[in-house]
C-alpha cells in the first residue's frame, strides 16, 4: 500500500501548500476552522493575533523581571554575609 501525499485537485485557484493543508485537517477542524471564518471578522482575528503578541511580550517581561529581582536579592544577600565576616556586623 502506497503512502504517497497527494495534492488535492479541487480548488486549484489556491496554492498547493493551502491544498495540502485543508486536506489534512480532520472533520473537527474544519468545523472550528469554519466557525472562526464565520463568526470574526479580519479586524477581530487582527486584534486577537495583537493580543497574543502582547501576551507573548508581557510574559517575556516577567520572566527578565523575576531574574532581576532575584538577582538583586541573592546580591543584598551577598553583600551581608561579607559585611558580616570582614567588618563583623553591624554595630
């Protein structure tokens, strides 16, 4: 039995990749996929894509954010030990 992908043939004014890809997708997929095309519009499906960039840049923000902070500590930290062994504490 011969495994080979096919390019589908119906709809030949899209390119082969976008062929390629609806005929991969399962019955549930194309469900959600008609769904979306439907129900937003290209305005919404661009406010969306924004919203994840934005998403996506809060939390690389946060992660810099939690290294910073904790660097900061484990520094204040540092810096009282040494105070504490070389000049014996505070007095």
């Amino acid at each position: 039995m011969d495994h080979v992908e096919r390019t589908p043939e119906k709809m030949v004014e899209l390119p082969a990749p976008t062929r390629e890809f609806l005929a991969a997708m399962r019955p549930d997929e194309l469900e959600r996929l008609k769904y979306i095309v439907e129900e937003f519009s290209q305005e919404d499906l661009i406010v969306i894509s924004d919203s994840l960039e934005n998403l996506r840049t809060m939390k690389r923000f946060g992660r810099f954010g939690m290294w910073f902070f904790g660097f900061v500590i484990a520094g204040a930290g540092a810096a009282g030990v040494v105070k504490t062994f070389f000049f014996g504490g505070t007095k």
